[in-house]
C-alpha cells in the first residue's frame, strides 16, 4: 500500500492525489496540519528535509516533489495512460507541469499567505512564531512568505501573483481554443491533473474574476470538476465551512484586491 503524507487543502498533494484517484490507485493518507507546523516536525524532515508536503511513501523508497510523483505513478502504474502520444505531445505537457513548480505553487501559496492563512498565524504568540519561521529550511521561500504574513495584501507578491495567474489563464485559454478539449490537446493527461488544483484554488479563493472571457478555459474547468476524481479528491475533502471561512478571511481585502483586478481589466 502507498502512503501519501497530505493535506486535503494543498494543491501539491491534491496533483498527487488526482493522479492516483484517475488511475484508481489504493493509498493511505497521513495528513500533516500545514498552519500548525507538523511539516517541521523532526521526524517528518528527516523523511523530507524540505519539510513539504506531498511526500510519497512506496515500499522503502520515499519520493517527493509532486510533478515528480506523478511522473513515478504514470511510469509505475502505465494504465490508464495519462501522457499525450506523441513526443512533441509529451514535451508540452511537460512544459504545462513545468509551469507548477516554476511559479503557480509558489504564487498560489503566496495568496493563501498574504490573503488567509495570516489570519490564522496571528493567533500565535510572537515566540511561536518566530520558532515557525526559523524552523523554515527553504530561505527563498521563507523570505517570499514572511512578506505576505507580515504585509498581506500589500505584500508584492498578492499583485504579482494576481497579474501572472490573469496572463497564463489567457494563454491556456488561446491554446484550448486551438486545440483543446485538454490542456495537451485531445489526450487527457497529467497536465489536466497537474495544473487544475491551483486554478481551481484561485475560484475557490473568489478570484473567478481572472478568467473573465475565457470561454474555451471556463469549459476546461467545468469538464474537470466534473471528473469522479476531482469530486473525490478535491470537491468531498474541503468542507463548505472551510470553504467559506477561506472566503470570510479573503472578503477582508476586498478593496484593495478590486484595486488589483481593476488594473488587470477584469
Ligand atoms: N515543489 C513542491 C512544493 C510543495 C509545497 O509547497 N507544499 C506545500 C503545501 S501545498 C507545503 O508543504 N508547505 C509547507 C510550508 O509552507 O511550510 C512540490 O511540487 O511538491
């Protein structure tokens, strides 16, 4: 049996989760709670020693990085397949995934930060907080993510995010227009499941304003949300009072967020 250390609401672990969920994988799930720190626990770096979930348990072998273990559990698990084809087809959807790591994580974890996951930091105390920060091991990271707890909406990180998202949106857009209905084309694949989580976030944040006439796109994600595997994995594990004290916490920046998406024309 596979073991996924998780947590329902991370989009990292949701990627992971999808993919085992398409390809009916059995696993067991450890959830480690994000806000209160069990990622710096010392047991769980030393598993992972960038204290991040996912983290994929097989056998003796543990793996991590998500678009990583959705490679492993396509290589390992073959059917069904979810790679496009053809090579120039694998290539692209490796450029789609790419795209997670490089910035969509990051800036999806900035927004959840600076607009939400603050409001939950300032009910530790100052010692607590500080032992959270220093047991950081990633100083890139760190710094991004001390700048939207401390400065929230103002932080540059929520308007950079905010414009990047609104630009890339535009860009799947035009390509499933193009050629669509999945994101590589006519094979769905590992980037329908890779890039989902994070866009799908970006609604359930109330940021649906990002995708304004993006017909090809909103069409995009209402076929994945109506897949067993997005309902099972994404839509049944967030709770609607989640959902909405997500929302609440969002709802306090409103003006200044309005303030944002006006400059972006949505
Ligand atoms: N590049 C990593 C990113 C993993 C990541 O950022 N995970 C988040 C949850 S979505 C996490 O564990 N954050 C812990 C923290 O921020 O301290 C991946 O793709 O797996």
């Amino acid at each position: 049996m596979l073991t996924l250390y998780d947590n329902p609401f991370s989009t990292n672990a949701q990627k992971v989760r999808l993919v085992m969920a398409e390809k009916d994988i059995a696993f067991e799930s450890i959830i480690l709670d994000l806000q209160a720190g069990d990622q710096f626990n010392p047991d769980f770096k030393k598993l992972n020693p960038a204290a991040q979930v996912p983290a994929l348990r097989d056998r003796e072998k543990l793996f991590t990085e998500s678009t990583v273990i959705s490679e492993y559990l396509q290589d390992a698990y073959p059917e069904p397949s979810l790679l496009p084809g053809e090579l120039a087809g694998k290539a692209d959807m490796r450029w789609l995934t790419e795209q997670t790591n490089g910035w969509m994580s990051p800036m999806i974890n900035s927004l959840n930060i600076g607009l939400v996951f603050r409001h939950i930091y300032a009910e530790k105390s100052t010692a607590e907080m500080a032992a959270f920060w220093a047991a950081n091991p990633n100083p890139i990271q760190l710094m991004r993510q001390r700048s939207c707890a401390e400065e929230g909406v103002n932080s540059p990180y929520i308007a950079i995010a905010l414009r990047r998202y609104r630009t890339f949106i535009l860009t799947l857009n035009t390509r499933l227009e193009n050629a669509g209905p999945w994101l590589a084309g006519q094979v769905f694949s590992l980037a329908d499941t890779g890039l989902f989580p994070y866009l799908n976030r970006l609604d359930l944040m109330g940021f649906e304003r990002l995708a304004s006439g993006a017909t090809a796109y909103a069409n995009w994600l209402d076929a994945m949300r109506s897949r067993p595997s997005v309902q099972k994995e994404i839509t049944n594990k967030i709770s609607e009072n989640a959902l909405a004290a997500h929302r609440e916490f969002v709802a306090r920046d409103q003006s200044a967020l309005d303030g944002i998406l006006a400059e972006l024309r949505v």
